[in-house]
C-alpha cells in the first residue's frame, strides 16, 4: 500500500505539469 501511494503522488505532479506547461 506504500507503493499505491507514490505512484497517487507521481500521477498528480505529471497531470498538474501537463496542465500548467512551463
């Protein structure tokens, strides 16, 4: 269950880079 939450948080940050390009 560790994992599930490192990939929750890797999932967000991709989305929210994707969302908000530089």
């Amino acid at each position: 269950m560790s994992s599930s939450k490192k990939e929750y948080k890797k999932a967000i940050v991709n989305i929210t880079v994707r969302r908000m390009p530089p």
